[in-house]
C-alpha cells in the first residue's frame, strides 16, 4: 500500500471525490484535503501529509490551472520527483509541468471509474517503487537531485527592549526574501517559519516538521546607531554547523549586511546565483536607513495588529507618511500606506482615501501586489465590479502566496456573491497565516450557506482555537470575541458565546465590525431577528464606504432578517446618505 496525496482545485470536488475512492479501493493510502481534523492548522496539516506522500496526484483541469495553492503542491512533487499528473477536460499542464507524461482522462468528470484508471494506478505504482525518481527519460538513469530547502528561523530579539521586535523580526523576513529570490533554493515562507517564534525548539524538530535539509537561526541586538547580527546556517541531517557569522556594523551598514548573510548561505550551499537573482537580493528598495527603519515599523502595526484597532492603521500611515518623506521613491513605504489607509476607510469609517498612496506605488513599482488590491477595493465601492476584479486577479498573479492579496481577493469575491468561488482564497489565506482568524471565521459563513456541515465544524474549530489565542494576548479584541462567539454557537457552547457576545459589546459598543459579526451570529445561530437588528443599528448610522453596503447585499448571514422593516429602513437610509439611492426613488 503506497501513500498517495491528492491535489485538486475546488470546482473539481466531485472528480476527486471519485478519485480517491478508486485509489483506496485499489489498495492505497490517500489523503486529500477531506481528511483535515477538526481545530487542526490547515497549512501544517497539509504540509506534513505531503511531504510524507510517496506519491502527488496532481489533477489538472480549467479551475486547477488557475490555483495558486494547486500549482505550489504540484511544484513541490515535480522538485520532489513524486509528481503523477492528471488532466480532466483534456486540460494542458501549465508551464513547467508540460515535460511531464499526463493521463488524460477525458471528458470524465467524477461519474463512475475513470477509463484510464489503470495507466494511473501503474504510473503510482513506478513513481513508488522507484522512490521518487525523475520521470523524464532523459534522467532516467540519474539520482534524483533535489533543492536545498532552508527554513529561516525568526531571528531572536537580543536588544532587551521588546519594542525593537519588529526590527528582528524586519531583518529576518528579509532575508527569507532574498532567499526565496534564488531558483535554486527551496525557502520556508515567513507565514510558515514565524510559527516557530519564541519557541524553544531543536534544529531536528524543524527540519523533521518541515522536511527542510538546513536551518538558518540567529540574533539581533540593536542599540543607538550600531547593530549586532549574529546567523549560523544548520545541516539538518549532520546537525552541524555550514556557516557561521557574526557582523558587528554601524547601522548605516544593515543593507550590505543582509546582502552577505545571503550570498553566503549561497555560497555555503555551493547554489548558483543568476546574475537577475543577484540584482534582487541588492534590491531594498530605498537606500535610505532611516526610511527602511521607519517602514519596518510600520509593516510590523499592519501585520500583527487587529483590524479593528484604529491606533495601529493611523500609527502605520504615519510611519509610512514619514519613510516617503525620507524617501518619495520608497515603493514599499507608500503600499503599505495606501494599505492601512484602506481599513481605516473600510474598517473605521474614516474619510481616507487609500488611492493617491496605490497609484504612487503602482508608478515606482508596478510589479508590487498590494497596491492592486486597494485599488480593487476602492473600485468595487463605487461599483466598478468588473474593474474590480481585473485588479485583484493582477495582484493574485503578482503574489499569490501573500496573505494581504489573498484575502482581499476571497472577500471582494464574496461581495460580489461568488461565493464557491471565495473559498479557496479564504482557505490559501487561512494556511498562509496560523493567527489568522478572520479567514475560517468567513468560511464558516461559507460552507453554511451552501450546507457543507462537516467543513462548517471545521472552520468552527479552526476559528475558536485562533479566537482564544488572539483573546488571550489581548483580552480586549473585541473583533475576535465576536468571531468566536459564532464558532461557539457552530461547536454547541451557546452559553459560552453569548458570554463573549455581551463582553465585547461591553467593551468596544463602537467597533462596526464586531457588531456587525455579532448581528449575523444573532440572526444565524441564535434566530434573534430583532436584537441582530438592534446590534446593526449603529453600523447603519456611521458606515461611510459603499464597500460595507456590497457586502451587507451579498452576505447569506443576514437573509433572515431581510424583510424585518426596522432593517430596510436603516439599509435604505444608509444608502441615500451615501449617495447610491435618492430620496425620490427611496419614497417609491
């Protein structure tokens, strides 16, 4: 019996139900993304059943080759030499993969055994007993050679001041970049490795977690104007030592140091650097310190604070407002900006406009994705669907394992009411960041209106272990304490959530975000038609983006109170004041 794993687009659930019910009753193991258990971490869980698959059946077709999360699974079984790939709808391989033999299944979509089952059950079979061996015949004959993998580990703060952590933890994302630059190497993304912060772990545990052939750690301390960075790079399977530096610099120097530690873990890896990979990792995008200082800072507000805090998105575009001034050209500095920007327009209801800030972006830099996807944001209020969704498939292309792109994309999705097709953005966006509760929170949404209960547990699952984290470091996130209170109700504790209901509106009465998820849990879970309307009162008063009004229009959570008169009126109020009603047409 063979391990096999099963990589497939959502759209194509029923083929690959199918699929790996064949290979199960043919004698092996499969796992596919049904086997996922309640309150487990998506992007571990998957990352571990595929690294130990001695098999990867790919399945292609029109939807997967449009998956980024499809396309990275298939890439790391083709590096791997463990790919198997299969095409329905006579669908071709994309670029990379097409070198590759494909059974081709036809027009065969998920009724009944597939014809060429059996080319399929041979293919698993050579694939396995060679142990992953290339199955291009012109290597037939040659051990597999595989990338050097690295996991960079979140450098440790040694400054003594916790406040210098976005600093360590700046320089660490860094060079995890400039890695990932390098096509030669196979890098660890941020959102994974940072799930090992402020762990005491051994080198073995990442690299038998990961399945990583080398580990970079080290340490930062930064004090006045001088730096102290110390890096080793760890051979996982000797446990010893590759490399090893220490740079004792003015901070005037950081860039060049980061460009050494990287060309030495190149160096050290006996890995070829192109001459376009090296301009990357030079690349800073300022060489201004001061701006680079200010920018860090400010990425750290946006990343690791809670939308619904208004002090961190204004403590952010000031930075950000102060690294342009430093710098006008910074690229980096004005996305991050118009980011910030953007929820405090859409979150806070503040008269910002995110757009001047993108456009600057998109002038110095058009190949950065976050500036598409608040310009995709700021269209789709006015109504610019079309536009809209241009934009944030452009930024999906540019990034499409950042988080920001991500979920922005699943929920401009879900505005427009597509929503079968939000959830895999809503899925991708949960794996990439292990905090993350925003995301399962709307998959509960999701898999509810389309009555999928076993995923609806999950999410549940998922979304109440990251609530209680989030509310454990800070117990006033009122925002989490209502995306927990309708994981609560979903997982059967009703007393329990309404605990957490009424706390948070105790807390923060005036976060129109927490009210309005805590209106939907009323209305859904608790069938409470006029109290969710009450909670919505204050939404409907101070919302000022149309952005809100699309997504009120398209969420399945508010069809029970629909046609509760107190609601229309406040919903057509809202919309007059925002100019998309007049009173003429409202009165009619």
């Amino acid at each position: 019996m063979s391990r096999v794993f099963l990589s497939y687009a959502r759209d194509d659930v029923d083929a690959a139900r199918q699929l790996a019910e064949d290979l199960a009753h043919s004698g092996h193991d499969v796992w596919w993304d049904r086997h996922l258990h309640g309150g487990s971490r998506f992007d571990q869980e998957i990352e571990e059943a595929l690294k130990n698959a001695e098999a990867v059946v790919v399945l292609w077709s029109g939807a997967s080759l449009n998956s980024a999360w499809v396309k990275d699974e298939a890439a790391e079984a083709r590096d791997s030499e463990r790919l198997v790939p299969v095409s329905i709808g006579s669908a071709k391989p994309p670029l990379g993969f097409r070198q590759f033999h494909t059974i081709d299944l036809g027009s065969w979509t998920g009724r009944g055994r597939p014809e060429a089952l059996g080319e399929l059950l041979d293919a698993i079979s050579r694939i396995c007993r060679q142990g992953g061996r290339d199955q291009k015949a012109s290597a037939a004959d040659s051990p597999p050679q595989r990338k050097a993998s690295v996991c960079v580990l979140p450098f440790a703060n040694m400054s003594g001041e916790p406040e210098q952590e976005y600093f360590s933890d700046g320089i660490s994302e860094d060079i995890i970049t400039d890695l990932s630059n390098v096509s030669a190497l196979s890098v660890v993304s941020r959102n994974t490795s940072f799930t090992f912060k402020g762990l005491s772990l051994d080198v073995k545990e990442v690299v038998e977690k990961l399945g990583v052939s080398h580990v970079l750690e080290g340490s930062v301390r930064k004090a006045g104007n001088r730096v102290r960075i110390t890096a080793q790079l760890i051979d996982g399977a000797k446990d010893d030592h590759v490399w090893a530096a220490r740079y004792d610099r003015d901070l005037t120097d950081i860039f060049e140091i980061q460009d050494e530690i990287s060309k030495a873990i190149v160096d050290a890896l006996k890995v070829k650097l192109l001459p376009e990979e090296r301009t990357a990792i030079e690349n800073r995008g300022t060489t201004n310190v001061e701006a680079y200082n200010m920018y860090l800072m400010a990425r750290q507000q946006v990343i690791s604070g809670d939308f619904g805090n208004e002090n961190l998105a204004e403590t952010a575009v000031r930075l950000c407002r102060q690294a342009t001034l430093l710098d006008p050209n910074y690229a980096d500095a004005w996305a991050w900006m118009a980011l910030a920007q953007l929820r405090l327009r859409l979150w806070h209801a503040r008269d910002v406009n995110p757009l001047p800030a993108a456009e600057r972006t998109m002038e110095i830099n058009s190949s950065l994705a976050i500036p598409y996807c608040v310009k995709a944001n700021y269209l789709d209020g006015e109504g610019r669907n079309e536009e809209a969704e241009v934009l944030i498939r452009k930024a999906l292309e540019l990034d499409p394992n950042s988080w920001e792109v991500n979920y922005e994309a699943s929920r401009l999705l879900f505005r427009h009411g597509e929503i079968e097709e939000c959830i895999p953005f809503f899925e991708k966006a949960a794996q990439l960041v292990d905090n993350d509760w925003r995301s399962p929170m709307m998959l509960m949404s999701c898999y509810q209106s389309l009555g999928d209960k076993d995923r609806l547990l999950t999410a549940a699952k998922v979304t109440l272990d990251r609530t209680e984290a989030a509310v454990a470091r800070d117990p006033t996130n009122v925002s989490a304490l209502a995306a927990g209170a309708g994981a609560l109700v979903r997982l059967g504790n009703e007393e329990r959530a309404r605990e957490w209901i009424s706390r948070a509106l105790l807390l923060d009465p005036d976060n129109l975000n927490m009210r309005y998820n805590i209106a939907c849990t009323l209305a859904v879970d608790f069938g409470d038609k006029e109290e969710a309307v009450e909670v919505l009162k204050p939404f409907f008063e101070r919302i000022n983006s149309t952005v809100w009004l699309r997504h009120v229009d398209a969420d399945p959570d508010l069809n029970l109170v629909r046609d509760n008169a107190r609601f229309q009126k406040m919903l057509t109020a809202a919309r007059m004041r925002l100019g998309l009603i007049v009173a003429a047409a409202a009165a009619e």
